[in-house]
DNA sequence: GCCCAGGAGTGTG
DNA sequence: CACACTCATGGG
C-alpha cells in the first residue's frame, strides 16, 4: 500500500535518527523503515514529499503516519518562540525539520523505562528482541511492539533473558500496574498531573516520566533531562544542580515548547560529541 | 580492560 | 530537598 503526504517542513534523518525513536532504521537508499503500530512501513523523503510503503496496509495509514510525525505542529511558531533565546537563536533554523514524534503511550512507556543507564544502539536490541519474543510477526523479521497483555505472560527471568538486566523488574512491574484504563485516564490530565501520575509507576523517575509526556502523551512543555542535556544546560548556560532545578530553569526559559528545545539541545549535544560541531551560541 | 550509557530506587543528612 | 550509593550489562 502506498501513498503520499505532505509535511513541511520535515528532516527525516534528524526526526527518526536523533534518538527520540528506537525502531526506525535508516536504509542504504536512504529511506526509514520500521514498525509503526501493526504495519511495516517504509518512509522516503523527497523535499516536502514523504512517500509511504506499508504492509499490510490499512485505511488510515495517512494518518498514522501523519500523527507519528506529528503533522500538527506550528514549527515556524515553535521556531519563533524559541528563537527569542539568544544562545538558542542562532542555530534553530538549520533543526526546522526535526520534529517531535509521537510514539504509542504503552509502547512510550516500556521503551523509556528501559531506556534508563543503557546507550541508545543497546535500547533498540533490547526493544527488538522483546517484539520479537513477544510481538506479533508483520514481516519476515519485523514485529509488533508487545502488548501489555501478552508482555504479562512473561516471567522476570524471561524478561532478563532480552538483555534488559535490572529492567527486568521494571518491564514486569509495569505489565501489573498498568491497565487499559489507566493510560485512557492519564491522557485527560494537565502535564503536571500527568507527570506526578507517571512518576508513581514502577521504573518511571523524573526523567522517564517527561520522556513518556513529551513523546507518548505529547506534552511539549515537557523537558527531559538526562546526561547529554545537563551537558548542554551547564556549557551553554551555565546552569547546573538538581532536576527540579533545571527543569524550573528550561520551563521558565523555553516555555510551553520546552520539548523542541530539550530535543534542539540534545540534537546539538550529540552532533557535537561527534564532530565537534556547535550550532547555538556557546558563552 | 576501561568508561559510559536518553536513571531509578533507596537510604541518609 | 539534595546528595551518595547501588543496580546489571552491552557498546564503543
């Protein structure tokens, strides 16, 4: 099945490659591919043209598709409100295409909570070899992400088995705790509430909770913090201290679209570690 | 071999 | 609330 959608702007290599996803893979020809919800699909840019491969197809494949890169957003109003950092100012222009993603709040929720001490290549084996064992079969080699209702059915040891260590318990805690109401529940609570809500769950601290808000529940005020932002926060503006210091900083600086910013910055972060390269203005 | 990873949980000051 | 420590393991 395929078709087309138009979305501007966009940079698929930034949005599906920067670390915010686990289960897109960059092709030789340069198209994306991975599972989204039940389908295969296949993601190829051509300037504001987004060509769309899915198997086995479905009605709203547009959508789906659409939603995942969340279509909705203003990004010249995003970038203008942004852009009235100064340190920031400089360099947003050349991020225009990366968008934020919206990922399945269950899917969000595991992902993240395994996400935690682990390096991003090492979170997609984990995440790969749980829908392998525990997805549905889409293609040949490609599977679901588990549901919570068959990802119930097995045991810690299992679990550790997929590599996930200490996650284990987290992963099998989670499939206990959470029920379908529970994530339709959360989905009708202001950011605030819905991030004390996340935070009671198993495996699910300050950081993954402003993950699973930002991407699963699609929150852009939220701001998570892990290593490569405190980097970014302490180099660029010096600041530094507790969570709750640095995110009343970013929520005071950046405002209700604190999420580009967290993901600007973490952009930048990594593409400096790499390179060297700097895109925001450094004090 | 070594250091690090999109941290959370727990106990202590 | 802030800090220190532990947790299990693969990737670069």
């Amino acid at each position: 099945m395929r078709l087309e959608l138009r979305i501007a702007p966009l940079d698929l290599d930034k949005t599906l490659g920067c670390g915010q996803t686990f289960r897109w893979r960059r092709q030789q020809d340069g198209s994306w591919a991975g599972p989204l919800s039940d389908q295969f699909v296949v993601l190829c840019q051509e300037d504001d043209v987004v060509h769309v491969d899915a198997f086995p197809g479905r009605a709203d494949l547009d959508d789906l598709v659409a939603e995942h890169l969340r279509e909705c957003d203003d990004i010249p109003r995003i970038q203008k409100e942004l852009g009235r950092d100064p340190r920031m100012a400089r360099g947003i222009a050349e991020l225009e295409g990366l968008r934020i993603v919206k990922i399945d709040e269950w899917e969000c929720l595991v992902s993240f909570a395994l996400a935690t001490y682990a390096n991003i290549p090492r979170i997609s084996r984990m995440i790969e070899t749980l829908a392998r064992n525990y997805g549905e079969r889409i293609t040949e080699d490609i599977y679901t992400f588990p549901t919570r209702k068959r990802l119930r059915k097995a045991t810690v040891r299992e679990l550790a088995r997929c590599g996930l260590g200490y996650r284990a318990d987290y992963a099998h805690e989670l499939c206990r705790e959470v029920d379908e109401g529970t994530l339709e529940r959360l989905k009708k609570l202001n950011y605030q509430q819905l991030r004390e809500e996340l935070r009671e769950l198993p495996g699910v601290g300050n950081k993954v909770a402003d993950c699973v808000s930002l991407f699963g529940f699609g929150r852009l005020e939220s701001f998570p913090i892990d290593v490569w932002i405190q980097r970014a926060l302490a180099r660029l503006y010096r600041v530094k201290g507790s969570y709750k210091r640095l995110r009343e900083f970013a929520a005071e600086r950046f405002g209700h679209y604190a999420g580009y910013a967290q993901e600007y910055l973490y952009y930048n972060e990594r593409l400096r570690a790499r390179n060297g390269a700097c895109l925001f203005l450094e004090q």
